[in-house]
C-alpha cells in the first residue's frame, strides 16, 4: 500500500520566549467547580443533602410499593374467638386426648382435666412448686389415659385419668437429679400408642453448678406395666364407687332440705358453683392420694456417645494388646469408629510430628472450640422387622416395638438397639448403624414404623423402607439450607396409583411434608415406584425473621389441613396440598400471643376446636392509666373451627384410612389370585372362541409361508458335478 509523505517540511520547536505566561484566571485549584459553582462547605453540605433526599425518597417509594402489594393480595379471613376461658391464666402447655373427649392443660399448680365440648372443669391434679411445660396424653385402655408431663425444674411424672380423676403413677426422674445441687435441668419423654413402653432423656444442663463430673446426658428406656396399672385402676374405681353410694344420698337428702328452707339470693350462683366444684375436687383428691401402683422397669440405658473432636484425640485405653483386640470392633457391620487399635500414645505422637513439620502453618489453623457442647439425642420406636430379625419367631412381638433407633444431635449415624436382648453392665452396643455422608439434623417414622426418614445438614432426605430392608431413594430439597422438620401426611389425601396386576395391593402413595430451616416447604411424593423426582413447592423461601415458622403440625381428624404459627404470632390453618392460607386467628388487641417462638396452642374435638394461649399487653409509656407491675394476665381463647365458612369444605368431606404401607402375606396373595381365576371364568368362553378364531389366521399364514418356500425352492437353479478332483495329501 503506498503512502504519501510531504516532503521538504521542517518542525521548528517554539521558544521559550514565545511560550504565553499562565493566566492566574484559568487555573481551576478545584476541579469540582466545572460541573458545580459552589463553593466549599456549601458544596458538601449540599451533596449530603442531596443524598438524603434521594435514601428518604427511595424509602418512602419501597413503602408505597409494599402497600400496594398488600392491597393487591387477597387476605384469609380473619375469624374471633367465641369463648375465653379465665380459670387458665397460668396455663403453660395443653394437650389432646386423642380421641377428642378431652383437653389436658398443664398449669402452675398441677393438671386440669376439661371437657372438649364445653370447656368445662372435668377434675384437677395439684401440687405446689409444680409448673408443667410439657405434657402429652396417650390411650392406654377404653377411657383411661396415660399422661407425661414434665415441670419446669425437669422432673417427669406419669399420671393415668380414668373414671373423671387423675391418680399419680410414678415419679420418673426425683432421685436421679436433686434440687440441692443447683442444677438446672431438663427432660424430654416419648411414650409410644398401643404398646407398653415409655421413652426418657433427662437431660443435665448446670448453671452455677460445684459439680462438673455430673454434667451428663443419657437415655433410658421403661417398660410400662399397663395391663397391671389398668386392672388396679379398676379395682380402685370399684372401691370409690361403694363409698360414695351412701354419701351420694346424703347429699341429694340435704340438697332437698336446702331448697326447701334456702331463700334466694341474687349474685350467689356463680359462687356456690365454684365452691362446690372445689369442694368435689379436694374429695377426689383425698381419693387418690396415697394409692401405690406397680412401678415400670428400665430396660437399659444409654450413656453419651463421645464426639467426632473427642474420637480424634482420644485413644485405646486398654493396658495390653489382647484388650485391645478385644474392644475393637470384628469389622462384620458397620461400626461407629469408636473402638480402635491406636493408642493415646501413637495418637500424640502423630500431632508432634505434624506441628513439627506443619510449624510456620499453625498459626493460621483454625482454633480448637473449648466450648463441651451437651448434645441433644432422638429416638423412635420401631416394630419388628426383618433388618433386625430378633423376634421375629414369637408372632406377639410382630405388633409392638422391639427396636429403638437413636441419633445424636450433630452425628452421622442411626443406631438402632434391640429391645429384647439383656444388655451388658457396661456398655450397650448397637445392632445396626446407619452411616450417612452429612450431620442429621431432623428425623420422622410412620405410624406403623416400617418407613423411616432422615433428614441431612446439606438438604438432603433419605427414606429408608424397613420392610423391604432398602432406601426408597436421596432427594435433594435444598441447596442452601438444612432440614428441619420431616412429617408423614395421611395417604388419603394422595390418589392412590391403581395397578392392573397383581390383583393385590403392594404399596401406597403418599405425601411427605418438609419444613427447611429458610422457612421454605415442600411436599414430595412417594409412589409405588420410588420417590418424585421434583419435590412440590408449597412456600417459598422466607426472608423476613417474622415470617418464618415457629410451629407446624397436623390437623387430628382433618388430614387435608395443617397449623402453623409464625414468629410474629399469626395463628394460620393451611392447605396441605396447596400451601395456601385458608385462615388466621385474630388475637384482641388488647392481648398477645405469648412467646410465638414456642406457642401454647392445641386442637382437640378432633379438629373441631383451637385453643390459644394469650397474655395482656405490656403497656406503654403513653398509657395514661396506671397498671401493676407484676406479670401480664394470660387467658386461653377457644375458637371453633366447625364454624368457619372456609373450613366448611374439608370438615363435609370424608376420607377413607389407607395405610400407609402394605403388608401382603403369602396367603393372601394366593386367595387374590384365585378369586381373580374364577372371576375370569364367565368370559373363558368367549376367550376360547377368540382363540379358535386366531388358530384360523396362524394356521392360514403358515400355509402361505410353505407354499411361498416351495415355490421359491423349484426356481432355484440346481448345479451338477460330473467330476471331483480328489488330491493326495502325500504328494
């Protein structure tokens, strides 16, 4: 490419004289000045202005637009309580009965027994220094309930309700954790339906406390003599049933005498129907105090297993290598790593060599936590199964628990521990260990225990199926937040895949709901072929704190519905399916709900009525009228479900039980298939006759296919030979 330069052109640099002088005039000592005139401060001052103008502005837009969004979604109704029930006010945990007759309310003095129809005072438990956090109820025989409760010093009790009193069983936990120490303590009870035993963790936490060698934490295991406990109640009842037949005509004869010589009083009904109320409820007090009942026994008892940081450190402390040996796991199942061959020893000597080489590194290494965490310990009852086949032979044990299934708070493992064998004096070893690659934050059985789920720290479930002995599959729910709770959803509400063949049912489908700890919730569907794939979103993830759920649980009676209770202290009844908001509780504004991050809140009359523990408001300082400084008053607010125009759908529509896993026995099977055989037998003929009909068209086509092969063999040119060459292999 060519390129044209000039020529003869000459580049005379300027001179020095002819260089112009700076012109004080156009030197700008602030470059801001171009684009603003103003001087310093002024300047500055006007920049912050500015931008606080532009934050307020950009606030007061984000709260136009959130009102507007308010406004544009449909908000669930709102429904009020019909009823208050002021002889709560200290009420600090309720429970069901279970079969919807009865409410159980543990308060700051003992027990209350109410009537679910009509919130009335059935009997009463009391005892001072005692106040119930926990409480649960179970039926253990045709209208006698088994109570446990536990107080707020961490002392268990067992009562039984039968015949409209309340009579104490047994006191788990007095001897094993005395006040005298100063130890603030804490128990956990699970008892099991239909079967007769009973779960504890006493749990150990010291504040303030001289004695650091009992800080501990372990399991026991009960057996409850239930069918003992309901013949003595019977006995006992019989008993009170003969003496209060000649004070019951006592009574009527003086309530006659009464009435006729009593004059009208206005103001006093009220009064005398309290009084006589708390006069019938000391009688049967003195009624049931004293009476001794067999007591349980304990099974066997699980101590603290050590952590991962303490298995790390700690070695083999037997004196010889025979010991040893002995202790060490024979490697034919899957241990916890807890017995091994390296000693303290080999184990120290492993760290001095690695600070020695690793020496310019350890101050970058993470600091050791000098913190001892007391970890938390889960369990579930499980029935018998083939995965552990001890008694299995005896057909009684094939309906009650005979395994226990134990994980600790941040472990990776299930331990499962037969019930039927004698433990050793010294240590429980388990009879299976589950292992899994992340720590166990959440686990949930079903009712009849043959499918277990486990839920992980890095989102993932796992579903063990116990009655084929094989994982269902993994599901992966989230990627950024742990399981927090795992709960088995009724089969009825899940369409039920129909099969052709076998004739026999061989596995249900349903729902599992899981609560993240990000507030986000998903219902996966377990088929008859596995696990879905795509777990159903039901809530997105929640950012805000208030938002995120403090309480979720089932509906007893109404499978299609769930309760949730949210930080803020919004009470909601949802849609299982759909996640959708049927409904809240509105609280009196004069009221709150009390700690919403644990919520006294229960449902009995089998789904037909909620209770709500609520207190008064602390008041503010621009209340003009003066208040007491003691405790806020609390109440129990009852609303009635049944009512509830959104609610009327679910409660008319009827589901029938599925269970949730099926059990076809052999003989079974043989009885489907036959009833199938002679169901088919009225269509045989006409299936024979089909047939003949098919043999005339084969019988037709392999004609055709023989004539077709003749044919095609008499085309076919034949080749003759009129001499073979036969060679001599010799030559």
């Amino acid at each position: 490419m060519p390129v044209y330069i000039r020529k003869n052109v000459n580049f005379t640099p300027p001179s020095l004289d002819r260089i112009p002088l700076e012109d004080e005039d156009d030197y700008i000592t602030d470059p801001d000045q171009l684009k603003d005139p103003l001087p310093q401060p002024y300047r500055m001052i006007d920049k912050v202005l500015g931008q606080l103008v532009e934050e307020v502005w950009d606030i007061v837009e984000s709260r136009e637009n959130e009102r507007l969004e308010e406004g544009r979604k449909v908000r669930p109704p709102r429904h009020e309580n019909t009823k208050s029930l002021e002889y709560l006010r200290k009420c600090g945990c309720m429970t069901d009965s279970g079969d919807g007759l009865y409410m159980f309310i543990g308060h700051s003095k003992g027990i209350i027994v109410i009537d679910a129809n009509t919130q009335e005072k059935v009997t009463l438990w009391e005892e001072d220094r005692v106040d119930l956090q926990y409480i649960r109820a179970h039926i253990i025989a045709p209208n006698v309930y088994l109570l446990v409760s536990i107080d707020d010093m961490g002392f268990s009790r067992l009562h039984a309700f039968s015949g409209d009193k309340l009579y104490l069983l047994k006191h788990l936990n007095e001897h094993q954790m005395p006040l005298s120490t100063r130890q603030s303590s804490r128990t956990s009870l699970q008892l099991i339906d239909k079967n007769n035993a009973v779960e504890i963790k006493p749990k150990i936490f010291l504040n303030f406390c001289h004695y650091p060698e009992s800080r501990d934490i372990w399991l026991e295991i009960h057996k409850l003599p239930r069918e003992s406990w309901v013949t003595e109640l019977d006995n006992i009842k019989a008993k009170l049933q003969k003496k209060e037949e000649p004070k019951q005509e006592v009574k009527e004869v003086k309530e006659e005498e009464s009435t006729e010589t009593a004059e009208p009083v206005e103001g006093t009904d009220g009064e005398k129907s309290e009084s006589q109320s708390q006069i019938q409820q000391s009688q049967s007090n003195e009624d049931t105090a004293g009476v001794k009942f067999s007591q349980p026994s304990l099974v066997f008892k699980l101590k603290q297993p050590p952590q991962v940081s303490a298995l790390e450190s700690r070695g083999n402390l037997s004196s010889s290598v025979y010991s040893t040996c002995q202790k060490v796991d024979s490697g034919e199942v899957i241990g916890t790593g807890q017995n091994h061959v390296l000693s303290t020893t080999q184990i120290e000597l492993r760290k001095e060599v690695f600070d020695h080489l690793h020496e310019n590194l350890l101050e970058y290494a993470p600091k050791d936590d000098t913190v001892d965490n007391i970890q938390d310990v889960n369990f579930h009852f499980l029935n018998a199964g083939k995965m552990i086949p001890l008694g299995l032979e005896n057909p009684a044990n094939l309906t009650i628990p005979t395994t226990v299934a134990v994980w600790w708070k941040d472990s990776t493992h299930v331990m499962h521990y037969s019930l039927l064998k004698t433990p050793g004096k010294d240590e429980t070893k388990p009879d299976m260990v589950w292992p899994f690659t992340a720590k166990i934050t959440s686990s949930a059985v079903s009712d009849e225990t043959s499918l277990m789920i486990i839920g992980l720290v890095d989102g993932n479930i796992v579903l063990w199926d116990r009655y084929l002995g094989i994982q269902r599959g993994v599901i992966n729910i989230s990627d950024n937040s742990c399981i927090d709770t795992l709960l088995f959803l009724d089969p009825s509400i899940c369409p039920q895949e129909m099969t052709e063949y076998p004739p026999y049912s061989t596995r249900t489908t349903s729902y599992l709901l899981v609560l993240c700890r990000n507030g986000a919730m998903y219902a996966v569907l377990m088929g008859a072929g596995g696990t879905q794939a795509e777990p159903i979103c039901l809530s997105p993830q929640i950012e805000e704190s208030g938002e995120q759920f403090s309480k979720v649980e089932t509906v007893r009676g109404l499978p299609d519905l769930i309760l949730t209770v949210l930080q803020n202290g919004n009470v909601q009844i949802r849609d299982v399916l759909q996640g959708k908001v049927l409904c809240e509780m509105k609280v009196p504004d004069t009221h709150e709900i009390m700690s919403p991050w644990d919520p006294v809140v229960a449902i009995g009359n089998t789904g037909q009525t909620l209770y709500l523990r609520v207190i008064e408001r602390e008041p503010t300082e621009t209340d003009e009228t003066t208040t007491d400084a003691s405790t806020p008053q609390g109440t129990v607010l009852v609303y009635p479900l049944n009512t509830f125009n959104t609610l009327e759908t679910f409660f008319n529509r009827k589901r029938d039980s599925i269970p949730l896993s099926v059990h076809t026995t052999v003989d079974k099977r043989v009885d489907a298939l036959m009833k199938e055989r002679i169901a088919m037998q009225a269509f045989r003929k006409d299936r024979m006759q089909e047939r003949w009909n098919c043999f005339k068209e084969e019988i037709w086509t392999i004609l055709q296919y023989k004539e077709q092969a003749a044919r095609k063999a008499e085309e076919r040119e034949v080749y003759e030979y009129q001499h073979v060459r036969v060679f001599d292999v010799k030559s």
